[in-house]
C-alpha cells in the first residue's frame, strides 16, 4: 500500500514469452521418435524367454481339450494355404504344450516388426519378429517376439519395418526354454495394420 511496486508489471516481451512456451513443444514433437528404441524394446522383453509350460498349468486344466478342427475353424487361409495367426497366439503357445503339439509343423502366417536376432544366432540365420502388446499405456507395455529362422542369412528386410513372415511353426528348447521358431518360406515387407496406424493418428 505504501509504494508503487507492480507485480501483474513485467520485462519481459509477451511474444517471446509465447516463443518460450510453444517452441520448446513444437521442436519436441518434430523430433519425437513415434516407436521403441532397440534398448528400450530389450528392456521390455524382446530377448526374454517365451512363458514356461507351469505358468499355463492352472488355465490348460479347465479348459476343454482343443482340436486341430478347431484352431483351423478360428483362423484364415492365405491363398498360398497358410493359417493367418496373430504373433501373440504363437508367443503364448510356448507355455500350453497341448496348444504347441497342435502347432508344431503347421503351415503358419503372422506379421510384426523385424529385428536381429541376438539371444541365439550362431549361424547368422535368424532374425526376431515382434509386437509391442499395451495393457494401459506405453509404460506398461511389452515387446513379445518370436524367432525366424531362414536357414541362411536373412533377405534385405528393413530393420524394425513390418514384415509378412509364413512358414512352418517349430517350438526349439534352448537354454532350457521352449522358443517359439518359425522356419520361414517367406518374408516380405509389409504395411503397418490398421490398428497401429490408429494408435499413431
């Protein structure tokens, strides 16, 4: 009351105070990666073991036994004859031995995000195949993969592009777990699902 100080007063331009709130959002949103890193995608599992067999035990149990007629009632052929799976179906596979018995030697098509493969290539033959599975949000998501095995070293496909992989399914144990192996006939570049365009838009 007693002197003429005034706080709503100020230095400060109002354009570059605008400048100073929208350039900082806009520069971010021009240079924001829409997808994983490959370090980040590793430490959301795309490396990790496919579930075990006990983790399935209580579900498989009160279930009733499944068919081969069955699965093929719920899945489309490709004109080239293959089954359409989703990558999650043949990931989970690897923890119900009843649902990989079936599986195992089918004629199979799925399509995901193709990565090298580092947990086991020995030969330089494999390369992973993976989706990103969202519960809620980002930070709770997961990279769920399975491996292609080309049996000599893999086409040009590019890395983290989509691709339609088909060929026979195969669960490899290695290093104590069961893998979800697909010997590929096949594997070509591919456009983003409908449903991951929608998540970007």
């Amino acid at each position: 009351d007693d002197g003429d100080h005034d706080h709503e007063g100020g230095d400060m331009n109002p354009v570059a105070s605008l400048l100073l709130m929208v350039v900082p959002v806009a520069l971010s949103m021009f240079w924001t990666i829409d997808e994983f890193s490959q370090s980040t995608l590793a430490r959301k599992g795309l490396y990790e073991s496919a579930p075990s067999a006990k983790e399935n035990a209580i579900f498989s149990s009160i279930l009733p036994p499944l068919t081969l007629e069955e699965i093929e009632k719920g899945h489309r052929r490709t004109a080239d004859g293959y089954l359409e799976f989703d990558l999650m179906e043949l990931f989970f596979a690897t923890g119900d031995r009843e649902l990989q018995g079936l599986l195992n030697g089918l004629e199979i098509e799925t399509e995901g995000r193709i990565v090298e493969e580092k947990a086991n290539n020995p030969n330089g033959t494999r390369m992973r195949l993976y989706r990103v599975f969202m519960t809620c949000c980002a930070a709770d998501s997961r990279a769920i993969p399975i491996i292609l095995e080309f049996g000599k070293e893999p086409p040009q496909l590019p890395v983290n592009g989509w691709v339609k992989a088909a060929g026979k399914m195969t669960f490899a144990e290695e290093n104590g777990a069961f893998q979800p192996v697909l010997v590929i006939d096949r594997a070509t570049a591919a456009e983003a699902p409908t449903e991951d365009k929608f998540l970007r838009n």
